[in-house]
C-alpha cells in the first residue's frame, strides 16, 4: 500500500514536473518573441532618430548657430553669435510694433498692417523672414551689418508678396 502511494505521488509529481515545464516553454517563447518584436521596433526607431538627426544637421547647416565661420567673423568683431542673434531679432520684431505696416516690409497691408511673423537667420549677414496682414503673406530676405560705430543696419534684399 505504500508502495502504491509513493508511485502515485511519483506520477503525480511527474505529471506536475512535465505541466510546470510546458507551461514555462511557452511563456519563455512568448517572451522570446515579444524581446524580438520589441528589438525589431528599437531598430526602427534607431533608423528613424538617424535619419532626423541628418535632416537636423542639413537643416542647421545654414543658420548662424550651426555657421562656424559666421560664428568666428562675429566673435572677431567682439561679438556673441548668440547675443547677436537676439539683438537683430528683437529690432525687427520691435518694429511691428509702431503703428501701420512694419518700416521693413516693402509692401502695404491690403487686409491689416503688414507684420514680421517669423525669421531665420542663414549666417552673419542674412535673414529669411515671412510676414502676413492676416490675408496676403510673402517672404523677404534682409541683410544685415554692424557699422563701423557697432549701429545694427537692417536692409531688404528681395521679397515676395504671394498672390491670394
């Protein structure tokens, strides 16, 4: 009778021994391909990051911050690209805020007054800026220069006023 229990409990613990093992297998081949999926997604994600970060580069290759020359031909003169960069903004966004059209803007406000929305700046000398009235809107490339007295002078190369 004994005998009997002990082979019963060795079955059952076989038994138990080979369920908890199934069990287990397929888990660890669940987990196994959720690990795969999920490298799967990371190197999607690496390849994506990488081709943002290139885009970020080509983007950055022509603004004042990204111009290491633009940045030395400024630090020459005594000056910080960045503060530069703040001063010049600030004057043109000064502007819009007189009466009527910005003084900058070589066209007048068919639908409101003429104003800078954006700009970016493309090295130590030149700015993109687009402006708008609330209908029409266009485009203007500024230089601009410090004098020999250090005077910031804001000039309009060309511009564009889009049709509606």
């Amino acid at each position: 009778m004994k005998s009997r229990i002990f082979m019963y409990l060795f079955f059952f613990a076989v038994l138990f021994i080979i369920f908890q093992y199934m069990n287990e297998k397929s888990i660890f081949e669940r987990q196994e391909n959720r690990i795969s999926s999920l490298r799967s997604q990371v190197e999607k994600a690496d390849d994506s990051i990488s081709k943002l970060n290139d885009r970020l580069f080509e983007a950055t290759e022509f603004s004042l911050m990204g111009n290491g020359m633009a940045m030395d031909y400024l630090e020459r003169l005594g000056f910080e690209a960045e503060a530069v960069q703040q001063q010049v903004a600030e004057a043109i966004y000064e502007q819009n805020g007189q009466t009527g059209d910005n003084p900058l803007i070589p066209y007048e406000g068919l639908e409101g007054a003429m104003k800078i929305n954006t700009i970016f700046f493309l090295n130590h000398r030149w700015i993109i800026a687009d402006f708008t009235d609330g209908t029409y809107w266009g485009e203007m490339l500024l230089s601009y220069i410090f004098d020999e007295n250090n005077q910031l002078q804001i000039d309009v190369v060309s511009s564009v006023l889009y049709p509606r």
